[in-house]
C-alpha cells in the first residue's frame, strides 16, 4: 500500500497544477534573490541548446533531453544559451541553420528549437542567462547586423580564415554602433525575442521566471567606436527594461580583458540602472598568459592571474554594490589535445582552483561574486576529427564553428572533470540555504 500511495502522490505532484511554482531571479544589492532566498550557482555554456531543440536539420530532441538531464543530475541548474543567430547559412564559421535568416526573417524549426529548449529547462528548474547578439562571427553577430544595413559588402573573418585578422576584423565590428540601421535591426530583434510567447509553455518570454537574465551581447567590445559603444549599452539596455519588467539585463562583457585595445570600461559598462550585475571572462590561454606546452612553467602564474582578474573585478563590483558573475572560462586539454580520449589533469586542476575561488568569495557574508558559468558543454557530442573546423553535419560540442573542434569542450565521459564540476556546483549551489 505504502508503495501505491507513494505513485499515486508522485503522480499529483507531476500535474502542472501541482508543481512548484517558479519564480524570477531577483538582484538585491550584490545579491541574486529567488524569492526569500540568495541564489548562487555554478552553471554551464549551452549556446548551441536552440539548434538541438530543433526539429529540422541540425537538430537533436533526444540528445538535448540526455544533455539536460546529464547536467541537472551534476547540480547545473544555470546554462547561458544563444537566442541570436544570423544568416545566409552560406557564409563560413557559423551556427547552422541561423536564428534569423535574413532581417526580421526566422527560422521556424529553430525558433521553435529555442522555444523547447525553455520549456525543457522550465521542466527541470533551470535558469537561462539568454544572449541577444555576439561580437564575434560564429553566430553571424553584429558583422552580419552591418552587411544587412548595406554598410559593407562583406565581413573581413579572422583567423582560420585565409588573411584573417583579429584586428581589423574587430575594428569592422566595432562600427556596428555607429550605424544607426543596423542598431534598429537589432532592436527589432530583441524586441521580438523578448515578446515572444513560447509555442510549449505557451508562457510569453517576458513572462518567464525559467530566463534569468538577458544579455545584451556575448563580448561586446568597443575599440575605436568606445562613446558609441556605451551609449550603445545603456540604450539597448533601457529598451529591454521597457518591454519588460521581470527580468535582470546585463553586458555579456569580459570586463576589462588582456587589453586597452577592446575599448572596454568595466565600471562605466556597468554603471547604468538598467544594467542589474557585472559579467566578466577569463581566458588565461587565449591571452597568453598560459602555455599548454609549457604547463609546468606557465600553470601557476595563470591561475594567479586569473584570481587576480576575478579580485580586480571583485573591486569594481562591489564599489557599484551589483552582483559579480564569472561567466566564462575554459583550458584546453594536457599539451593542447583535442582528442577527447586525452589526458585533462591540467584542466582539473584550473577548474578546482577557479571553483575554489569562487565558492570562497561566494561563502562571505560581505558577498560581491554570485555565480559562474564554465565554457563549455560538449556533452555527448565529439569532433569529426580533432582540431577541424566544424561544419554543417557535425556535432555541436562546446566549442564554436570557427575555433578548432575539441579545444575546451567538457565531454560526458570526462569523468575526473565532471565530478570536479559535480562536487563545487552542489557547495556553491548550498549557499543559497544558510542561514
């Protein structure tokens, strides 16, 4: 009877009527709130979650389900997911089948992606930070937004491209704020995002406690165009408080990076009402700071810089009393292998360092750091063969089209990692319950 009893009851509770009732993250003070409570969180990038969603190509119900559930079960209720792609699927280093087709123009297999993805996460008590833009070309981004505006003829790609170049590619990018059709293209589609009414849920997305947060660009940067950038952020970020009330609105900034040259201003990036907590990224290998070849000489320092980047911002934070989250972050495999059947001994280490740092600043009562997001989940899926160049047919793993495939993607069956992970996602998540 007791077992009886006990299905029946399981079976109440799994009536939509029955479940717990979701609510919205909040930000009170540097803290993130969920009702009465602090919420804090060691969370995952999922960017490439609307194009498994999908039912057309590209598409993988079944695996995004396994992903979700591989995650949950590892304490990971916060992903940071795309809900911007541009096209022609055409054009080369991209997420394919674009979002947005052509300006004001949907796919709607991915669409419908995005909305399954939600409802998915909603199903399971996760939280989505949702990126409206990107700086860079493996979504299209804002090199797109310009082409579309008849600003210029072509994107000038950087490397892997043949030529590329990150400078001047980043200099084309950067006149996206200058261009006042192209910024309306933009608006037009964060505003359609952001009114959408979920095709499972049936819950419009301004509506929807599973979205944390909107995110007006994933690393956006103003390099020569720095008075049009951050008019730019506190522009946009007014518009998305406008359409709607529910919700937290932040930059999607690495903070102050490896340079002067990307134009960024933590502080003043920060500064506006409408923007409610600061983001940052650390990328000690990208920014020459940490050489896998050269683990044994250049591990120690990297893991001291980057503690010292993430108290630099710490700093900044706390002088705008908002919340920090550290939303990006990775290292490559022992010796910069993408074979996913290598070594990640270095990887764990940095993990359990950057976690460990975290976890201690979260645990004060004084409270600035909230959160973080490690990049990225690859889950299930592998390269076609290490360090290619994705294309159209491939898994979607952590690492975007136009970086070399297996570079920072965590796999299911990196064990040694995942419990890492596992372990410092349940301390960080427990938090949020002491009194």
């Amino acid at each position: 009877m007791k077992i009886i009893h006990w299905l029946l009851m399981a079976t109440i509770l799994a009536l939509p009527g029955c479940q717990k009732k979701a609510e919205f993250v909040t930000v009170d003070g540097t803290h993130f709130k969920i009702g009465t409570k602090d919420y804090y969180y060691l969370g995952t990038n999922f960017w490439y979650g609307l194009n498994l969603g999908s039912k057309g190509k590209g598409g993988d119900r079944a695996r995004l389900i396994r992903e979700l559930d591989r995650l949950k079960a590892m304490g990971i209720t916060n992903l940071r997911i795309m809900a911007a792609s541009e096209g022609p699927d055409s054009e080369p280093y991209r997420m394919v089948p674009a979002l947005q087709t052509a300006p004001g123009i949907y796919n709607e297999e991915v669409l419908d992606g995005l909305d399954f993805l939600l409802h998915e996460m909603r199903a399971r008590n996760m939280y989505a930070i949702v990126c409206l833009s990107n700086f860079w070309n493996w979504s299209g981004g804002m090199g797109q937004y310009i082409v579309w505006a008849n600003a210029a003829d072509s994107i000038p790609y950087p490397p892997p491209h043949p030529g590329g170049d990150w400078g001047r590619y980043q200099e084309f990018v950067a006149q996206f704020y200058t261009h006042p059709q192209a910024v309306e293209m933009l608006n037009k589609h964060i505003t359609f995002i952001v009114n959408r009414k979920n095709s499972y849920s049936d819950i419009h997305y301004k509506d929807d406690p599973t979205i944390m947060a909107w995110q007006l660009c994933n690393e956006p940067r103003g390099v020569n165009h720095t008075k049009e950038y951050t008019s730019w952020i506190e522009n946009t970020s007014a518009l998305i408080k406008k359409l709607d009330t529910n919700h937290l609105v932040t930059t999607g900034s690495e903070g102050t990076t490896s340079s002067a040259y990307a134009g960024t201003d933590p502080e003043k990036d920060h500064s506006f009402k409408s923007i409610d907590y600061m983001t940052i990224h650390i990328w000690v290998q990208n920014w020459n700071v940490y050489d896998p070849q050269r683990a044994e000489e250049t591990y120690d320092s990297s893991v001291h810089y980057a503690l010292n980047y993430l108290d630099h911002h710490e700093a900044i934070a706390r002088k705008l009393n908002k919340p920090l989250v550290l939303e990006e972050f990775g290292i490559s495999r022992d010796s910069n292998s993408h074979d996913a059947a290598s070594s990640t001994r270095i990887r764990n280490l940095y993990y359990a360092s950057i976690f460990q740092g975290i976890y201690q600043k979260a645990n004060q009562s004084n409270s600035v750091v909230a959160g973080c997001n490690f990049w990225a989940w690859g889950g299930e899926g592998r390269p076609r063969q290490p360090a290619c160049i994705w294309k159209a047919g491939d898994d979607f793993i952590g690492d975007p089209p136009h970086e070399t495939q297996g570079w920072y993607s965590v796999y299911d069956r990196d064990s040694a990692t995942n419990l890492i992970i596992q372990d410092y996602a349940v301390k960080i998540g427990e938090l949020g319950s002491k009194d």
